[in-house]
C-alpha cells in the first residue's frame, strides 16, 4: 500500500514538472485548437506510453509495468462485457494511439482508443486519460459500430475511425487515406484481409 501511495505522489510530482511555466504561455494557448493544446500539454515526457523502453529510475519501471499489465487487465475485462475480440481491441489500441494513454491526434481523439470526445462524453464519462473509462468507452463504440455493420471487422472499423453516417454514404470504407490506412493496419496485425466479415 505504502509503495503504491508512494508511486502516485511520484507521478503528481511528474505531472506538476511538466505543467511548470505553462501559465507564461496562456494567452497564446487560448488561440490554439483544443486538439493543438492537448499535443503541446502532451509533449511533455511524463507518460511515454505503454511500450515505451524502461527508466533508469526503478520506481517509474514498476509504475510502466502496472500500467502495462492494468490496460491488459482492463482490455480482456472490456472485451469480453461487449463481446469483442481481445487481440482486435489491442491492436486498435496499438495503431490509434501506439499504446500511449495520454495520446492525442489532430483531430482531437484521445487516450488509449483514440476515442472522439463527443462519443466519450455521450457514453457519461468524464477522463479520457483514464485508462479504464477510455477502454470502456472505446470498446462501448466499437461494439456498437460492429452491431450497425452487421459484424463487418472492416465497415466497424471503417465507423469507428471517421463516423457510421460516412460509412453508410459510401457504402464501406470511405475514400479517406487516414480510414483506409487505420482499417489496413488494424486488420493486417491480426493477419485478416480488408473485407474479412
């Protein structure tokens, strides 16, 4: 319990370093997209992600390997409450956000899932840098993109990266280098081809 305690007053230690100065550059940030802000706040080396090599400091290698071992824990719990394939989650997990919990792309999607931020607070949840609530809404949402796709990995997937009303339009995988790239890399690291159903 002591090591634990002692773990997370490292890691608001960590988080109040990275934050340090941030208020200098307040009126320029203002300025900014919530995405732009979100990737400067994130710049910082505070989380590396989840594959990210281990430190030197021992303390920080064990909090890396709970995180590692947490998001497993919560991938098999998520992926099974909406029955999903564990492998398919992981390596969604893996191409949208490269297994960093505190990533955010251009177009504003955070954490873990890469989950949009309207979907995220459409499902009731409040921190998208949380792991678990970012699982269990990513997950929420994928399995929901694969019911409206009649289980096609690649129309859900298709959904789960642009939106289902675009999906739908073009009858699949939109024309969208992003889409088609996301769908591609998903589905080649489980060894499946574009149109597997």
């Amino acid at each position: 319990m002591l090591e634990n305690m002692n773990r997370i007053l490292e890691r608001i230690d960590g988080l109040n370093q990275s934050f340090k100065g941030m208020a200098q550059r307040r009126g320029r940030r203002q300025q900014q997209t919530f995405a732009a802000a979100m990737i400067e706040a994130t710049k910082t080396p505070v989380s590396q992600g989840i594959n990210a090599s281990p430190a030197s400091n021992p303390a920080t290698t064990a909090i890396a390997n709970d995180l590692r071992a947490d998001v497993e824990k919560l991938v098999e719990k998520y992926s099974k409450e909406h029955n999903l394939s564990v492998q398919l989650v992981k390596q969604l997990i893996a191409v949208a956000s490269g297994n960093n919990p505190q990533a955010v792309d251009q177009q504003g999607n955070l954490g873990l899932m890469q989950v949009k931020p309207e979907i995220f607070s459409q499902l009731g949840f409040q921190n998208p840098f949380d792991p678990e609530q970012n699982i269990k809404a990513g997950t929420t949402h994928l399995a929901d993109m694969l019911k409206r796709n009649g289980g096609n990995i690649s129309n859900a997937l298709a959904a789960y990266s642009s939106d289902p009303a675009t999906v739908k339009r073009f009858g699949g995988i939109p024309p969208f280098q992003s889409t088609q790239n996301f769908v591609s890399q998903v589905l080649s690291g489980l060894g499946e081809d574009k149109k597997k159903e």
